[in-house]
C-alpha cells in the first residue's frame, strides 16, 4: 500500500506561500538538493491541488536538471473541480471524490505518493485521515503573511516525530507520522 507524504517548506511563522504566491524565499542549496535525492526520486505519484498544478506546470517543463526530469516524468494527478484541463506530461485530472480516489491510489501503489503545496486540497486529505507523513522543511525565516501550511483539520491531529534533520543552512527537515487517533 502507498503512503502519502506533505512535502513543504515552510516559514518559522507557518507559511508555505508568501503573498502572490511567493515560494522564492526558501532555503535551496547542495544540501538540501541531497536530501531531496534522497527521499523523493523514488516517489510512484505525485498529487497536486490546482493552484499548486498551474505554477508547477507553468514552471517545471521548461526547466532543466535532475529534478526537473524527476518532476515531468512522475505520474502527477490533480485535483481540482474548476480546472478545463491538465495537460502536463503524465498528468491525470480528478474533478470529484478526491477522498476516494486518494484511497484508491494508496491501494494501487507500493511506494511514496508525495503531495506538495497544496493546502486547500492538503486539509480535505488530512480531514480524511490520508496523510500518512508531513515532511516539513523549516525555513529560518518570519513572512509576516502569506498561505498557512495548515488551513483546518477538522481538529487536533496528534504527530510523532518520526527524525528531524538540521542542515547547515539553518533550514530543519522535519518527518512527522501521524498518530492513530484524534486528540
């Protein structure tokens, strides 16, 4: 069975987006490049709300590198009921039944299911207890504003910190497991 993991990076004050949709003021380096070799380019499926979709896929098949051969490879699936149509390479559109269809794909899979960004579409799969891992990426760094990470559960979710990586950067990857009942 799969496992889906949240991948962000975050800000100190909770914030994965500044405003206008800013993610230039993260922490990128070799370091962390390594850590994201490590743990993500075996990934089976991407998921993605359609936010995050548009400007990964306004981004990503014009760029160059390993990771964005990894990122137009993988078999992405976004979810959204707006969105006419997704036509980045190896992209399914999934207009309804998210939940469902999340817990379908955790079935059919052996291996990791990262979702990345994604908040609005993130808090229907937490309230739905399908978010097997958050993987944080702390950021040194106080936005003021911007997207929360978290936009509501539906409650309290205990987690178990499962490792927590400081790189020289400042920057703490933190691996979070989710607790089997609702505090």
């Amino acid at each position: 069975m799969g496992k889906v993991i949240w991948w962000n990076m975050v800000t100190v004050d909770g914030f994965f987006e500044g405003p206008g949709n800013d993610i230039g003021w993260f922490v990128f380096d070799e370091e962390l490049e390594k850590y994201i070799r490590e743990t993500q380019e075996d990934a089976k499926a991407l998921l993605f709300g359609r936010k995050t979709y548009q400007l990964m896929a306004g981004y990503w098949p014009s760029a160059e590198g390993w990771i964005a051969d990894f990122m137009n490879g993988a078999e992405k699936h976004v979810f959204s009921t707006t969105l006419e149509s997704a036509d980045w390479n190896n992209t399914r559109l999934v207009r309804e039944k998210a939940p469902e269809e999340v817990s379908k794909l955790k079935a059919g899979k052996d291996g990791d299911i990262f979702l990345f960004g994604s908040a609005d579409f993130a808090a229907t799969l937490v309230e739905h207890d399908l978010i097997d891992e958050y993987r944080i990426g702390l950021n040194p760094l106080i936005l003021g504003k911007g997207t929360p990470m978290f936009k509501g559960s539906g409650g309290k979710l205990g987690l178990t910190l499962l490792e927590a990586r400081p790189l020289k950067s400042g920057l703490i990857v933190l691996h979070y497991g989710r607790e089997q009942r609702r505090i």
